[in-house]
C-alpha cells in the first residue's frame, strides 16, 4: 500500500482532530474519583455513629493527587473538611477534621486509594476507597479510632451525582 501526501485540507483536517484530542483529554481525569458524590444513607453504616443524615464530597484533580471537600450533616449540625494531597504518602494538613490534622494518600490500583489520617502524628483512620469499574459507585471502608478514643468501624456508600 502506497501513501499519499494528505493535500492542504486534509492536513488541515488533521491538524484539527489532534488538537480536539489533545484540549478533550487535558479537560477530563482519568482518575475515576473526581467528581461529585452524595452518600447514600441507606446503604452506609458507621459504628460507634451516628451515620451522617447526609453528606456530599467534590473530588477535583489537582497536581499529582486530588483536592477533596467533605460536607455533611450528623443532625447536631454541619462540618467541613478539605484537604488537598498528592499520592506521594507524604503528610498533607487537612482542615475541618476531629479526627485527623494531617492525611497521607497511596494509589492502589486506577480504582482504589488508601487515605490515612493521623492526629499529632499518630494514625488514627485508615480509609480505603474503591470505586466501581461503571463509575456509579464510590464505597468508603473506615478503620481506627476517633477523637474520644472509641474504635471506628464505617462504611459509607456514595452514589456518583
């Protein structure tokens, strides 16, 4: 087979499609974490409790790792946590959290992380989030222990809005 010289339009056209390429791809994660995610009360459950009454985390990419914002309610009011953290296991602060003042981040695989909170440089939650292979689903596996000492056993399901 013998290839031909493209001409001025389809060289064009080419030059076009590789440039949609490469803006769609530089726009999108691969990661399948990002997003926005509401928990679903019904599925979840948190040991010594209370569950949250609701709860939504917005997860964007950011340089190397993620920037996470956790809001939720547990009917004695509201919190916030944020932190962002790159998958280099290094400590990064996060803010709004009784139970952590800094959190480290390991990949696993392209559906699953381990979030490790540590409180005056003792661990004291370790989470391991996996994602569904559809990108419905995100499940949150939380063991430790709290900020009164009492052993944490939670898993909270969260459905991708």
């Amino acid at each position: 087979m013998q290839l031909r010289p493209l001409g001025f339009v389809g060289a064009v056209l080419a030059v076009a499609l590789a440039f949609t390429a490469a803006t769609s791809a530089q726009g999108q994660s691969k990661d399948p974490w990002v997003g926005t995610w509401r928990l679903n009360t019904s599925k979840s459950t948190a040991s010594p409790g209370p569950k949250p009454l609701s709860a939504t985390v917005t997860i964007q990419a950011a340089d190397g790792g993620i920037k996470q914002v956790t809001e939720q309610s547990l009917g004695i009011g509201a919190s916030r946590s944020e932190f962002t953290a790159r998958f280099d296991g290094k400590e990064y602060t996060i803010r709004g959290n009784p139970n952590a003042d800094v959190v480290t981040l390991r990949r696993i695989d392209d559906l699953n992380y381990e979030v490790v909170g540590k409180m005056s440089g003792k661990v004291t939650i370790t989470s391991r989030v996996t994602h569904s292979a559809d990108g419905k689903t995100r499940t949150v596996v939380q063991t430790g222990v709290d900020a009164k000492g009492q052993k944490v056993m939670n898993t909270l399901v969260y459905d991708r809005r």
